[in-house]
C-alpha cells in the first residue's frame, strides 16, 4: 500500500502526475474501475493490441482522445470529483479508438480525435441532464453518438476517408453453417471478445485486460470473462456467423453488461446474477438487431446493445440498485 | 349477471381459475377491454383466423405470450391489480402472433416467443417508469420493440428464419393505379384491418372481433369499426396499394387509435369525435411513413402508427382525458 | 416610430390586421425574429425566390401553410401570447416551403400543406410539453417531423407523387475532388445558405432575408451571414460535394444554429462567441452525418442538424442561458 500512497502523494503535489493519474483513470473506466494501475495495465493491453493488427494509430488515438476529453473536462466540468475519477475520459478513449480502425490515415483523423474528444465531454453532460430524471448513467452512449456521428459523417466528406467501414447493404439472412462452435473457436471469441471492448481482436490483449480488471476486483474479472463466455456460447447456438462469433464481435458489448449490472449498479447476490444473466441474453440479442438495423448505414454498432440493455433493466428495476 | 358472479367466486377460490381469468382479460386487453369473455371470443377468433391462413402456430403462440407474459410478471411486478387485469398480457399476446407470423417454424420459435413474453414484461415496467413523467400509457409499446428487435435479430441468427418477412430494399412510389376501390374492397378491408390488429386476414374473425368488443362496450365496438372503415376510405383516397388496403393493412392501427381516443382516454362527446377523427387521419399517413422507414429494414411497421399518433395526441391535450 | 405605433392600433383596432401581424410575425420567427416588418421583407425574399426557381408554389405554400397553423393554433391553443408572436406559424410556413420543393402539384398537396399545417400545431404542443422538463424550445422540430411523416407517407400514397425527393440509395463515400472552394463559390454558398433557411437558392433573396434580419436586429444579422460563410468554409475545408456546398445545402442550418445559440438563448460576450463557433462546427458534422442517414430512406435532413445541435448544447450548458 505503501506504493499506492506514494502515488496520492505524488498526485497531490505535483500537476502532471494528477493529470496522468486521471487520465489512466479515464481508461481503466471503459470497463468501471477507478484505478490508475488498471488503466496502466489496459493501455499496455492497447498498444499490444494495435501493434499486432498493424494499427499503431489505433493506440495513439486512445491516448489522445483520453486526454483531450480530460483535458476539455478540467476546462468547463464543476464536478471535480467525476473528473478525477475518470468519468470524463473513458468516452474520448474509445473514440480514439474507434476512429482509427474505420477511417484511414489522415491529418484529419487526429483533428477528428481531438473534435470527437471535446464533443463526447459536450454530450456527457447533456445526456446527463437528460437521463437524470431517470437516475440513469450515460455509460458509453456519449462515445457511441459521437462516434456515429463522425462516421456517417465521413461519407460526406470526402477529407474523412471511411476505408476500413463495413460496405453499406440490404439486411439478407446469414447463411446457415453446419455443426457446432470448437473449443478453440469460442475460447477466441470470448478472450478476443474482452479485447473487442477497444475495438480490435486479440486474445493476449483479452488476457492482460482481465488481469487489470483483476487488479481492482476479481468480482468484476470473474463477471468480464463469464459474460464473455456466455455471450459467444449462446451467439454460437443461435446460429450467428462463426467468424464474427470467433472474432468476438458477439461477446465485447457482453463484457460491459456483465460488469455494469453484476458489479457496479447493484449488489452482489442470487438476484442479481439472474439480472446479469438475463442482460447478457438480452445483449447478444440486441447485438444482432443492430447488426442488421445498421446494415443500410454502413456502420457499426459499437457498445450500443450494451447501453440499451443496460438502461432497459435498470429502468424496469430501480430497486435493485439501491435495495435499502 | 349471475355466470359473472360465479366467475369471479370461481377466480377467488381457485388458482388455475384465477390464472385462466387473466390471461383471458390479457387477451381482451389488445383492444383495451378488461373482460374474460371477450377475451375468450378474441381467442376463438384468433383460432379461427389463424387455422384460415393454415398457420395454427400464430394462434397457439398468442396463447403461449399471453401466458408467459402474465405468469412473468406475476413472479416480479408489485402492481397486482393491472397484473389481475391483464395489463401485462397484451403485449405477450401480440408477440405470439407476430413471431410465428414472420418466422418460420423451429423449436427456437417457440423460445423465442418464451423470452419475448419475459421481454415484454421488462419492456412495459421499463416504459412504464420513463413515460410516467408525461402521463402516458405505454400502449402496445413493449410489443411493437420486442419484436422489431427479435425479428432485427433474426436476419443475424440463422437458426431463426425470416422466411416470411418482406424483403428489404429501396423505397420506391407506390405506382399509381386507374379507378376507385370497390363496395367489396371496402367491407374486406374494413374488416380484416380488424383481424390485422392479430397479424392475419380474415372477415369472419373481424365480425367476432367486433363483436368480442360490444360485449363489454358497443361504443368501444361501434369506434372500432367506424376507425376501420374511415382508414380504409382515407387510404383508398391517397392511392395507396389496393392489395394492402383490401388486406386491412391499412386499418389496423387506426382501430387501435379509434377505440383508445374515443373511449378509453377520454370522455365521449363531439370534442373527442374529432378528437378521433383526427386521430384516424393521422395513423393513415403515419402507416404510408412507417412503411418507408422500414423498407430498407425489410420489418414491418406493426401498431407503432398507433402508438406514436395516440402519444402525440395525448401530450398535445392532457387536458382532454380528464376535463375537470 | 409613429407608423409602428400606428400598426400596433391597427392591429388592437381590426381582427384583420391582428392576423396579418401574427402571420407576418410567424414568418419572420422562422430566424427567431418577432416583427411584421421583418416577416414581410422575407415574404418577399420567398417570392422572389420562388419565382426565380420557377416553382411559385413554393411562396404560395409559405403563405397558405402560416395561416392555417397560426389559425389553428387560434383555435385550439390558450397561450395567446405565444399565438401573436408568431411561435405557432413558423413550423407552418416551412412545412409550406418543403411540402411543393418536393412533391409534384396535385390538389392533395395543397391539402396536405393544410393538413400540415395543422399537424405543426398539435407536434408543437405534444414537444413542448416533452421538452419542459429540461426547459427546451422546440425549435424546427414540428416543422422537421411533420414535413419528413408526410414525404416519407408520399412514397406509399400514389396521389402524393415524390417527383423531387432524392432517390433513395446505399450511402458512398463522395469522391475525392482537387482544389479549393473559389471565392464565388464561397459567396454563393453563403448567400444561398441564407436562402436555404426556405429550401431555395437564391443570392438576391438571400441578401433580402439579411435585411430583414438586420431591421431586428444587425448582430442577429451578423450571426447569421457569419454562420453561413463559416459553415461553407468548413465544409470545403472538409472536402464536402462542391455542388452541394454552393447551393448553400451546408450552410442553412448553420444560419440558425448561429443566430440561435448567439443571440436569442444566449447573452452576448466571448463565451457566447466561443460556444456559437462550437456550434456551427458540429453543425457541419452533424449535416454530412444527417445526409449519410438519410439516404436510404430518400427524403432531406431539412434542418435537423440545426436543432439537434442546439439541443446538445443547451442541454449541455444551461447556465449560459440565464447566468444570474
């Protein structure tokens, strides 16, 4: 502990150390934990990740956009203790992941990055306000508005190249596959899955952003990876296409509702392990209906079956967050 | 009024009784009627229309939501005395008559239309809390987004077919066709759009439909009809498709908006004639938008024309439904 | 100041007059302006402009469209203040500009301007009462879905021929285009932004509309030619479709978001100035992101951008508004 109080010490005396304590706080909060070394631990997990898919700007915008959305957040935000949690970070990191894997390379992109940092802080608040009537959280809604926004954007702007976007189509069935998931298919999808949460498939990665889950909480570890799991099983039984399933396309949106409605929004206990349960169903649902309502688009669907879901259950039941 | 009263001691001394009583009046409760005998002719006409079209499977799956939907929400909503009413059977209800409507058949139907029952109740306490600030019921809500979603997800899971939905594709005008309808166009359309309100055509189902309605309230029966007719009349005048105006698939939602404006939300009188007149209007030309917006989705438009015009109208003048 | 003195007697004196200014006053709220003066040179700017585009139905829409929705609101609507502002007229005289740019002549548009009109009211009333908990206007909004329920219901409905609508169509990147943005492109852009406010392109008209502006108010004036050539710069600058640049497509909205967020909800000051910038930028995105969304569904975005945009900000920071 000693370490840690070193660390709260440093933060107190020193501005580029707090900056850098919230902004690794800001990345540990993709997945709700408020804890530097996680978000040490997920940037790692990043650069791995990015690196591997040969994607380096993949990395360097999760840091850029944390950073701009913090920084944009210590400018105009009242709430100072949400900012030195993190809680204005998170959506700037993953659309500074986000913009990167669909868009091609451009000095453009960066000013996208920085844009689409400042907007999600701008959108934060505003759905706040919204959702407060509700005591609802914005979760990752403010990253998956803004980063829609500038995707569908970018097919109007010729400076804004969409290159890595999946082609704009008609809905069509997916064909049916004969046979049963591998063991080393959904061992893939689920790891690849936890990685899919920063955009980008990779199982090492998958490994290192549970053990930083695990740094803060082995609860929140242990619900990441079987919400993971469950989510590419029941993809897997449903019949939906192996290869997204494999690529964890199916279980990234899991991950986050296994955490948020096991761990973060409501006490531990048999109740709430059916609440999960019945969320990670209904994710991979929603998973598949966006694939298709977004379909005619050309974009993805990103953590938005995860914040639905979410909402859904914890407006049906506010009484579980809070039994007392 | 004896039988009736022998009922309700029935209902009270026995627990399959009472669970018979209600998930009859869940079934009347699609036409906003509380009453066990009307839902039981609404039954007997969905058996008889459902065994017409040679598609058994709609009429047993509406048998099937009604009861998943009530038995759910019996084991987690507090609201015993809407849960007694069948106001969280309808949505199951209609859910079991789309998913077979559109699906083909597997086992996988018949979860599905299982977990949308489930669904359902979840949908209606979640809607319920979120449109309580404005005074809105939630209408047929819960039913139109549960199965938008699970048919959505359909296209994306091949163990669930779509066989039967239309196909996705580009909006294109409807082409302009020579002549009036005919007295015989107008009597099928007027009455399958009642039919519709269950997902199939078939007149004779109509008339017992209508009649389920004058059992409990002429008014509710006479609205329902004079809804249908004056959509068919409305959509015949715009040149919309005759196919799908002689199939009452024009009339549906309009029944639902005649019953609900003139009968359940307000007070009967020349303002709320209007008042439903307008209503009628409204739900034509919202039917001809939502079939454009769902076109490149390849999903159909439901009871969401209702839902939205009856909210619509309902915010604009609170004041209408309780005068003083 | 004698002949608005005059005016006023009048207006207390004669119902005729009292409708006269309340219609011109309807019009000229369309840029948030209250005056008749005003309202009058734009009616000549839309004539002007409608007869140079060689469609007359457009002004005649306009006019026709403003009276029947500030009529209506007469007879339907209690805040009679409101009423002699004009706030009941502008969705009107839009939905009366959109309704004949798009659709072909036929007698049912002009029953549908009328219908619209009506329409405009009752969503005025239904979203103003939705908006109050968070102290929202409802801007263009009534305007923007009553117009996009009729153009999208014109697709199903032969009598209502969508001749004019952009054919529907999978979104594609727009190509790559070398150059700069000419300075006369840049000055049409942005005149003919100004005229886009009532869907025509038209440089004369344009600067009549700054006139009329400038009769209220010089800084609303200036805000609105400096949000045009702003937004016409940045579009260029992002490498938007040329031609839809110089037809003022990217400019319009801007207009009103600048005039907006600078000068009716806003005090003046260097914040202000700032976060009206913020505006018009995100304006633009939101324009190139409104046409990639649309455009299966082939109708325009009309000036969603614009109130989606000062939705989020107002949402975002409504201390701006009132800082005492």
């Amino acid at each position: 502990m000693t370490s840690t109080f070193n660390w709260a010490q440093w933060c107190a005396s020193s501005r580029w150390f707090a900056s850098l304590d919230m902004t690794l706080r800001g990345c540990s909060q993709v997945m709700f934990q408020n804890n530097p070394l996680t978000g040490l631990l997920f940037f790692i997990a990043i650069f791995m990740g990015a690196y591997g898919e040969g994607l380096p700007q993949v990395a360097f915008g999760c840091l850029l956009g944390t950073v701009v959305a913090t920084g944009s957040a210590a400018l105009i935000v009242t709430d100072r203790s949400a900012l030195r949690a993190g809680l204005f970070g998170y959506n700037g990191c993953l659309i500074g992941a986000a913009l990167p894997t669909f868009l091609s390379m451009s000095t453009l992109l960066w000013v996208s990055i920085t844009l689409g940092g400042l907007l999600s802080v701008i959108v934060t608040l505003a759905l706040s306000r919204l959702l407060k009537l509700w005591k609802l959280a914005v979760l990752t809604a403010p990253f998956v508005f803004t980063t829609w926004s500038l995707l569908l954007a970018s097919y109007a702007f010729s400076h804004l190249n969409p290159a890595h976007l999946p082609l704009a189509a008609m809905p069509s069935s997916v064909p049916e596959h004969a046979g049963y998931l591998s063991l080393s298919e959904i061992v893939t999808g689920t790891l690849q899955g936890v990685s899919q949460v920063f955009l980008f498939s990779n199982v090492a990665s998958g490994v290192l952003l549970l053990l930083g889950l695990g740094i803060t909480s082995r609860w929140a570890m242990a619900l990441g990876f079987l919400g993971a799991l469950l989510a590419t099983l029941i993809a897997g039984g449903l019949g939906a296409d192996p290869h997204s399933i494999s690529a964890g396309l199916y279980a990234f949106s899991a991950v986050l509702t296994a955490i948020a409605l096991g761990s973060v929004f409501n006490r531990p206990g048999w109740r709430v392990l059916i609440y999960t349960l019945l969320g990670v169903i209904f994710t991979v649902v929603a998973q598949g209906a966006f694939n298709t309502l977004l379909t005619p688009l050309g974009i993805p669907s990103l953590t938005m079956p995860f914040v639905l879901v979410c909402w859904l259950l914890l407006l049906a039941n506010p009484k579980i967050i809070s039994p007392e």
